[in-house]
C-alpha cells in the first residue's frame, strides 16, 4: 500500500472558488493541496464578468439590486458582505495582473446589465472566467502549490462530526488512495451535469458530504440563463446587451431577459464595432457551433441550466453547518458553487456569480487554513477502513448486473428534465435517482485511465443528489 498523505488543508476542485480558496488557505501557512478528478484547471462556463459597484460611492445599490430579485431564502447579511467585498476582489485581480476592459479614464470598463441600475459589470468582455482563472494558475504556480489531478474524491471520512481525511480513485494509475486532512474545502463544480452532459458538473464535493452526514439545502432551486444558443450548452454573456446587443421575443419586441419565461433570439447585427473584439470568442462559438453568423443572422437562445446554487449550508465564515445550523461538520468549509450561502437563489443577478466565488473562496481558504494551525491529524484507522471500504465499492461496479453507464447516464438526465418541467413529481425523481446510483455498472474492470468509471462516479454523485431531495 501506497503511504497515506497528510495535508493541513485538502482543497476539493478546480474553479475559480478553488483556486482563489487554495492561494487564501497556503497565505495563511496551511500546508494546501488541490485534488479534483479533471486533469486541469477548470474554466467555467462563461454567462458575465464580475459584479462590482466600482463607479459608486458605496455596495448599497448593488445590495438592494441583489435583494431585489425577491427569493424568500436569500439572506442579507451574506449578500451586503460579498458585495462589499467586490472593489477589493477587483483590485486584487488587477495587482496579480488581470487583464481588464479599460475606459477613457483608464478605469475598468463597466457594463450594464439586465436587473442593474448602474453599469457594474467588470472585466474581459467574453473571456472573464478564461482570464480570471489564468491569473489565479499563475498565482498558484508561484506558490508551488501541490495539485492531484484526475483523482477522484471518493469519500469524506468523518470522525464524530469533524473531518479526519478523503479517499480518491486516481485514474491515472486506477489505484484507491487516502488522504489524511485537518481541514477540507468543498469548492467543486455545481451539479449542472443533470440538464446538461454529466461531464459538466456532477456535484461530486455536494455528494461527499451528503454520504458523510451532511445535509444540503435548496438543491431544486435550479436558475436558469436565458441566453442559451438553442440545441446546444453554449451561454452567450450579458456584455452583449451592454455592447448594443437586442434581446427580443421571437415577434421582434424588445423584452427583459431576467422576467422572459419563453424562447427568444439574441440580435448582435448592430453591435458597435468597437465592442466586437471584446466578444470575438462568443461570435467564433456562435458560427462553429450553428453556423449562424452576427453580423446577419439573429440567434435562437432558450432558457438552460449552466449553474447550480443549491449546496451546502454555510455559516458567515464558510463552515458547512448540520442540524439547521446549531453545529458545524468539524474542519468541513464549503464555497462557490458547492454551498448555499443565500447570496443566490433561484435567479442569479449578472455577475454576481464569479463575485460569489472568488469572495466564497478567500474567506473559506483563510478560515481552513487558521483552524488547521490549531487542529491536530487523527482518525488515522478510520482513514484505512474508510480505503478498503471505497477500494470493494470499485471492484462492486465491475459487474454483469445492474445498469450500463450509458443507460444510467440516459435515464437521470431525462427524468432531470421532465422534473424540471414539472412532468414527474419529487418522489419519483428521487427514486430514480436512488436506483440509478445504486446500480450503475461498468463493463471494464481495468481501473486505469478508465473513463467509464469515472463516468459511472458521475452518475453515482448525481444520483446521491437527487436522492437528497427532500420530499
């Protein structure tokens, strides 16, 4: 057997919460590891650069915009501490060397944007999230902070309520592998994968927690981006509309993409051409993907699922709490999309979502890497039982009975959309999802470089929750 690693903090994924969390927890002296099943990092999708009240005199506008979109389970005090974390978030960014959009003035360039009374949106045009996410690598990269790339979590071992380490198949070599740990941040991609191919976002550090014990909450409140290229995954961001971009009902009436509820077409025709290399990336998508072309055609869009909210519940420092909040799972931290925080709900406010993630992740990497300063390594049997346990759940897969990888992944994404469309009820989505879970199965048994398996792992953490849902 393999010796078993000790970190001070395990950082579980490979966005921009992540990263930003991993660089915060290493500055405060934690010895930091990154561990996530993608062999890189991860860019998420791009649906609007970085909410931030830089052109005003204070967050307050920006607070009562994000109030305003009126969900019962938002809360404030989150909300009024991440928008007024945002300036500083900006000027941090620019320090590290972030190429923004630029005014007159030299400033960064803000762009209006659908639910905004004052132009707020920073960044690089279509390329934000391409842009943001180099600049925390390369801060990564200066910090030789450790990375173990396609490993996938697997299991979070869990010691009368505080965490004791992790257990990961790396697929490079197919071996189980353990972890031990003072401190864990649950910083993975959303659970997405449901609506859209489970590739993209199979809540894997949300499905560890709940198999530790942990509830999570709000996970139906799905929101969706009302400027999906329709047939396909592909967001076209808000800048568009900044830029001189027109979203109208399909009849031709300019319409609010934040309240439409139909399909709709984007019209970029006259867009000002001074805007356009700040959205060449989207216009190259738009032509390879369709075919379409801006400059004469308009774009079919719909209402799709490129981000989830629902998570983890967290209190002000990014400890995921249990039992309604009267205890925190021990040296457990959450942030972006793996928590609920009650910054978001089931709308999301244009570019509130990157803010929440990098402000998520610097509080959740501080706090993790002071708690492991004042914690000591244990659990250590635990740690070994919770290996040999995993190490039978992947030789289980490798089995004649059960449900095809392909068939699993087939049946939950359609039920996923037929619930999302309110044609099956909760009890029936949460029996599949259980069933599917429960007896998903490979048909190699190899566990090297083997891509079926790490589908199946997919499935099984999409299916851990669905199965959550309460009823």
């Amino acid at each position: 057997m393999s010796a078993m690693e000790s970190w001070d903090v395990i950082v579980i994924g490979a966005g921009p919460s992540a990263q930003r969390a991993a660089i915060a927890s290493h500055d405060s002296g934690a010895k930091t590891v990154m561990i996530h099943q993608a062999p890189g990092t991860i860019t998420p999708a791009s649906v609007a650069g970085l909410a931030t009240s830089l052109g005003e005199t204070s967050p307050e506008s920006h607070i009562e915009d994000t109030m305003g979109l009126g969900d019962l389970g938002l809360n404030e005090a989150t909300i009024r501490r991440i928008c007024s974390s945002a300036v500083e978030i900006v000027a941090e960014l620019e320090q590290w060397g972030m190429i923004f959009r630029r005014d007159d003035s030299g400033m960064p360039h803000l762009s209006e944007a659908p639910g905004h009374k004052s132009s707020r949106l920073s960044g690089a045009g279509d390329s934000t999230n391409r842009y943001v996410t180099k600049i925390l690598d390369e801060q990564l990269l200066k910090r030789a902070l450790q990375r173990r790339q396609s490993n996938v979590p697997l299991s979070l071992i869990m010691d009368n309520g505080q965490v004791r380490g992790l257990v990961t198949l790396d697929l490079l070599d197919g071996e189980v592998k353990a972890f031990q740990c003072k401190s864990v941040i649950l910083a993975c991609e959303g659970y997405q994968g449901l609506w859209t191919s489970i590739s993209a976002g199979s809540g894997n550090a949300i499905a560890l927690a709940i198999r530790a014990g942990i509830e999570p909450q709000r996970i139906t409140d799905i929101p969706f981006h009302p400027m999906v290229i329709r047939g396909t995954s592909i967001p076209i961001p808000y800048e568009v509309l900044s830029a001189g971009g027109r979203y109208r009902s399909e009849s031709g009436d300019d319409i609010d993409p934040l309240t439409n509820e139909h399909d709709a077409v984007i019209d970029l025709r006259f867009i000002e051409k001074e805007e356009l290399p700040w959205l060449e990336s989207i216009r190259k998508v738009i032509l390879d993907s369709t075919g379409l072309n801006i400059s004469v055609d308009v774009i079919p869009v719909a209402h799709g699922v490129i981000h989830t909210t629902g998570g983890l519940p967290v209190d002000e420092l990014g400890r995921v709490t249990m039992e309604d909040g009267k205890m925190w799972a021990t040296g457990v931290f959450a942030a972006g999309p793996s928590a609920s925080t009650g910054f978001h709900g089931s709308k999301i406010l244009p570019g509130n979502l990157l803010l929440a993630n990098l402000s998520t992740g610097a509080t959740t990497g501080h706090e993790a890497g002071n708690w492991a300063k004042n914690c000591q390594f244990g659990g250590t049997k635990l740690i070994l039982e919770g290996l040999e346990d995993s190490r039978k759940m992947i030789r289980n897969l490798n089995s004649e009975d059960g449900i095809s990888v392909g068939s699993a992944e087939a049946r939950i994404m359609n039920q996923a959309k037929s619930f999302l469309s309110g044609e099956i009820s909760a009890e029936s989505f949460v029996e599949t999802g259980k069933e599917v879970s429960n007896s998903v199965r490979t048909t190699t048994p190899t566990g090297v470089m083997n891509q079926e398996i790490a589908s199946a792992l997919r499935i099984i953490d999409l299916g851990t929750i669905v199965s959550s849902i309460p009823l």
